[in-house]
C-alpha cells in the first residue's frame, strides 16, 4: 500500500498537527499515478476529517476528473455541504468532457440556483459542454448570462463562445457568422482565437474566407498552418496545400503528424511523387534523431502516397515493413493494387489479410469494396461471384448499394449484361443512379441500344444533380453513336443544350522536374498551350501511321 506507507513514513518523523496533515496528504498527489493511489489518498482525507477542506477537496476532485473516474467524482462532489466555486468548476469540467455534456449544463444551472456567482473557468467550462455536445440553445442560453454576469471581454470566455458557434452548426453557414460576430466584437484575441475561427472556416469548406482568415492572422503557430494545409488537401486544392508546405519550410517550423499527412494525402491526390519522397526522408531523419517509431497512420499516409503516385512497387515494400497493420493498411494495399489493373495480386493482399489472427487488421466494408474492384478491373467474375455471395457468411458484412454497383459493374463489364439485370431486380434496395451507369457502361461495351435506352429512361426519373445528369446523356450517346444511331445522338446533344448540360471535363496531372502540371480536356490556359497542342498532333499523326484506330464514338 504505497500511500499509506509514504504517509506513516512521513507523520511518524515528527509530531502530526493538523496542518501539517494536511500539507502532507495534500503532497501525496503529486506521486498518485493511479486511481488506486487516489483512493487511497481519499481514505485518509475521510480518516483525518477533511473532507471539507476547500483546497484538498478540489485537488481530490481534479484527481478523479483527470483519471476519468466521474462516478468517484460525484459521490465526492455530493459529500461538500458547501462547496466552493473551484469545486464547482472541477466538476462541470469533468462532465463537460464526456460523452453527456449535458449533465454538465445540469451542473451549472444547479450552482446558479444555489446562489454560487460563475467565474471565467465556470462559463469556458460549460460553453466547451455545449460545443462538445452541440447544445446549441443551450449554449445560446449560456451566451445570454456571459453578457449578464459581466464576461463579455473575457478573452477566454469568448473565445469558447467562437467555438461553440462553429462547432453547432455544420448544415449552413449560419453559425459561421454567429462566430464571426462574437470574433469581431473581441477587444482582445489570442492565437488560439484565431484558429478556432479559421478552423469554422474550414468546416463549413469556404476555403477562401479560411485563406483570408489564415493571411489576417498576427501570429500563426503549427496548428493555424495544419488548418490550411488541411482545409487545401480536403477540398481538392492540393496544389495550393503543397504550395503552403513549402511555405512552411522556409520560414522553419517544424512539421507535425497532422500536417504530413494532410501532405502525403495531396501528393497522393495529383501525383507529386518527388514531394512525396522528400516527406518521407523528413519523417524518417526526424523520428530517428528523437528517437521516434512511425504510427500505423503515418505508415498508411506513406503507403497511400506511394499507391497514389503509381509506384506499386516502393508501397508493397514499405507494406511488408510495416511492423504493425490496420485494416486501412490492407486495404490502401489492395487498392493499389487493384488501381494498376493487377487483381491477382490484390487478391492474393486479401488472402494474405485473412490469415492474419489480428482483430485490428480484419476486413470491413470498404476492404470489401475495394476487392470487388479489383475483381470488376481485371475481369475475375467467378473471383467476384465467390466474394459478393459469401461477404454476411464468412466476414460478417452486409452488401450495401457500393457493393451492388461493384458487382453490376464486375458482371456488365464481362458482357453478363442479363445477370446484371437480375441482380438490380434482385437488390433490397432502390437502385440508385451508380447501379444504372454500371449497367449502362456494359451497354456501351458490349453495344446493347435496346437496354442503354432502358437504362435511360430509369436515370431520367432521377433527380440528378447537372454534373451527373451530363455524364449519363453523354455515355448513352456514345452508345448511340457506336450503334449508329446518329439521330438520336443530335437529339441528346439537342437537348443537353436545351438543359443547359455540360459534361465536366477529365483532368489529369505530369510531374516535371520540381513542377506538377494539371491540364484538363479543351483547356487553353496553360502557359505553354501552343507547344502542347502540337505535340498532340504529331503524336495523333505518327499514331495513326502505326496503324492505331481511335474510338471516336467515345470523343463526344
């Protein structure tokens, strides 16, 4: 029993008066590293009848609150005949920090009703419940006594108040601009401030007003930078993500896991193969130099770049490596795999994963997925078929609609185009308009106008969004027109004017050198447009003189 002989040992060397107790149980806590410590620590605070000692209460309630022991917490809370508002705020901040926030609020109303004033920690406190649980009325409730008890130049206060307002609302942009309010009417902000307004910013994907927010600030540290950084590689600017990493390096600051893999994330995405590499000769000097072991999901960012960028070969090695494995580690593997058209392999990841006793490392929806692509790219039906019938059997997943579509896609690809119809029929779900494209793709493949004009007429009776819509009218007139069907092709075209439909065009990205080049179909911006074109038609030329035949049905 450590405690009770650390403290036999200290009261025995001289003679025990009260303060000296309590000084003595009150220094046991620095060495308490566990919650049987701090009981024990507790007993000798009911033996030595200070349970009503203001300061050695509190510090016994932050004990059990740090340990995450509320229910210990509570029932001492409740023993206090007139607790403090330090007791107070330690309690509402234990709740506040759960999974039932709420309980929090309860607390505060209760110390209001008692006639206990608040305190700055009592409103940050509760203000972070109502963001944690997104008790938004509550916490507008909150806002109203903050201006009444006088702490509306709070720094702190306010600050939580920004957060609240940014964290409650995700639908829209309303409390966007609730936080913005309360941000602008601060006399006074801090850091953390700032980047509790660039991270709404962020959440509500206005990465511009983020990039305004981001430029305005008087003082970033590496969370302000991670926020940009991120916002850039989640939304698809991975250009401008890289671009702010550069930006990082040369004004020195050091990168953190969060932000490296927000960049491994965005190499993946456009390809930057070399910024990849030098990312990950960052970790590896870093982490040795402070002794330092690579986490599974700094693995899974590196293996997913190396996927990303096409160089199968450099992720399966880093993939065996690999100490420790999730299931987001096989399954960025067998993605990788299956992206390069090399389903054996994919599969042979998979059964590979199934060997492994692991609970951390077993096959969920997505793995799933992934192989039922593999399966549909490489032309493996009966590889497919076995996996689609056995996934609830063997691993335990229920089909959804995603693994439908795989299957229709696997089967219409093949030319099974009635056993793909069955199988919509079959589903016990509504089709949506990925089933129908799958199917309608095997249409085009395999020249079938009679169901492409079926399918048609199904995706029609969707409401689809212009992009989408666009891309079906386009794909069912390339049926039409490997059928000849020219008619009906001016007529698709007709009315995709009428609508005012256009496809969105395909974009890809070259890494040159130190730079990443994106070019899209039919864009003229690029600053060398000239010497492109040209090349493209000499390429076309000397392609056609070797004999190549394009598909031109598919060039619409």
């Amino acid at each position: 029993m450590l405690v009770e002989e650390a403290f036999r040992a200290t009261t025995t060397k001289r003679t025990t008066t009260p303060r000296f107790l309590q000084q003595c149980i009150f220094n046991l806590f620095q060495n308490a590293n566990s919650i049987r410590e701090t009981s024990q620590i507790h007993t000798q605070i009911i033996i030595n009848n200070f349970t009503q000692k203001n300061f050695m209460i509190v510090k016994l309630l932050q004990s059990y609150v740090s340990a995450g022991h509320l229910h210990k917490a509570r029932q001492t809370f409740t023993q206090i005949k007139n607790p403090s508002i330090t007791s107070w705020n330690q309690i509402i901040r234990g709740f506040a920090e759960t999974d039932t926030p709420r309980e929090a609020v309860c607390l505060f109303d209760k110390m209001l009703k008692t006639g206990e004033l608040p305190d700055e920690y009592s409103f940050s406190y509760v203000i972070s419940a109502c963001a944690r649980g997104k008790l938004l009325r509550l916490g507008e409730k909150i806002h109203g006594k903050v201006l009444a008890y006088g702490f509306c130049s709070n720094l702190f206060v306010q600050t939580n108040l920004v957060n609240l307002y940014v964290a409650s609302r995700e639908d829209d942009n309303v409390g966007l601009k609730n936080a913005r309010k309360v941000f602008d009417e601060m006399h006074e902000r801090n850091v953390v401030t700032w980047n509790t307004l660039l991270g709404g910013y962020v959440k509500c994907r206005d990465i511009e007003g983020a990039r305004r927010v981001f430029d305005e600030m008087p003082e970033r540290n590496v969370v302000s930078w991670t926020s940009m950084v991120s916002g850039y590689a989640h939304n698809d600017m991975c250009k401008e993500a890289l671009s702010l990493l550069h930006e990082m390096l040369q004004a020195r600051i050091d990168l953190d896991q969060v932000i490296l893999i927000a960049g491994l994330s965005a190499c993946a995405e456009i390809g930057d193969l070399k910024m990849g590499r030098w990312i990950h000769s960052y970790i590896d000097r870093n982490w040795h130099i402070n002794n330092q072991k690579r986490t599974v999901r700094l693995n899974n960012a590196l293996l997913h770049m190396y996927a990303g960028c096409g160089v199968i070969y450099d992720a399966y090695e880093l993939f065996k490596r690999m100490p420790l494995k999730s299931t987001i580690s096989w399954t960025t593997m067998i993605s990788g795999f299956a992206k390069q058209g090399r389903g054996e392999d994919a599969l042979n990841i998979f059964q590979w994963m199934e060997g492994t006793k692991d609970d951390s490392s077993k096959p969920d929806a997505i793995t799933m997925l992934v192989v039922l692509y593999a399966c549909s790219h490489s032309g493996m039906v009966e590889q497919g078929r076995h996996i689609f019938k056995y996934m609830n059997k063997i691993w335990g997943i229920e089909p959804k609609i995603e693994h439908y579509g795989c299957m229709v896609d696997l089967l219409s690809r093949a030319g099974l185009l009635d056993e793909a119809c069955k199988l919509v029929e079959a589903m016990p779900m509504e089709p949506n308009d990925a089933i129908w494209g799958a199917l309608l793709g095997g249409c085009r493949i395999h020249k079938n106008v009679n169901l492409a004009f079926q399918i048609g007429q199904k995706l029609g009776n969707l409401n689809l969004d212009d992009d989408k819509a666009a891309a079906y009218l386009v794909l069912l007139s390339n049926v039409y027109a490997g059928a000849k069907r020219w008619k009906d092709v001016a007529d698709l075209r007709e009315k995709m004017v009428e609508l005012a439909l256009r496809k969105t065009p395909g974009r890809s990205w070259v890494q040159i050198g130190e730079s990443v080049h994106e070019f899209s179909a039919g864009d003229w911006s690029h600053e060398h447009e000239s010497l492109i074109y040209e090349m493209l038609v000499l390429v076309t030329i000397e392609a056609r003189l070797i004999g190549y035949q394009p598909d031109v049905y598919k060039l619409m």
